[in-house]
C-alpha cells in the first residue's frame, strides 16, 4: 500500500505544480498579456498544457489505482480524480488520501 501512495502522491504535486504554474502565470500571460500567441513562449505554453494532460492520465491510474486498494466509494473516487484538473485542488487530496492511508496502515499494525 505504502508504495502505491507514494506513487498517487508523486503524480498529484507534479500534476498540481504544472496545472498552478500554467494557471497563475500561463494564462495571464496568454490572455492579458498576449505573450504566449507565438514565438517561443508560444510553444511553451502549448507544450506545458500537452504535458499536463499526458501527466493527468497518469495521475488518473494512480489515483485509480489507490483509490481501488482503499475500497472509496465512487463519489470520493471521482473527487480525487477530479482534483487534478482544479488548480491547487491536488495538494488537498493527497494530503486527504494520505492521511486516509496512514490511518488504515495504522490500524491494521496495531496489536488486538
């Protein structure tokens, strides 16, 4: 389980620091500023959002994957997958799906 969590939380900060740093200075930049139209910026910008969804697929099997291990009921399961589109939002569900983890591991060491 413990490898598993490590794995979801991995995906979650890289998923979550990419989507808060194209959503805090990406789209100001593209849309007040006009920066990211064209040239080199231009194409990171694009490049950031292609990585992001390609990054967001794999914190979705993850995300599947400990969601599953855990037995959460379909509304937790799609709250969790859903935080990687919101910015931000991936941070709190894996500290909530740690801790949730942390807690089962607990008690399943702890003497009767």
């Amino acid at each position: 389980m413990s490898g598993a969590l490590l794995r979801f939380r991995i995906m979650a900060w890289v998923t979550g620091i990419l989507l808060a740093v194209l959503s805090v200075f990406g789209l100001p930049a593209k849309y007040l500023f006009g920066l990211a139209d064209d040239g080199i910026i231009g194409a990171g910008y694009s490049f950031g959002w292609i990585a992001h969804g390609w990054l967001y697929v794999l914190y979705v099997v993850t995300g599947l994957d400990i969601c599953f291990r855990m037995r959460y009921s379909v509304g937790r399961t799609l709250a969790v997958l859903l935080a990687g589109t919101i910015p931000f939002a991936s941070f709190f569900a894996d500290h909530l799906v740690a801790r949730s983890v942390r807690a089962r591991m607990a008690a399943q060491t702890a003497p009767a």
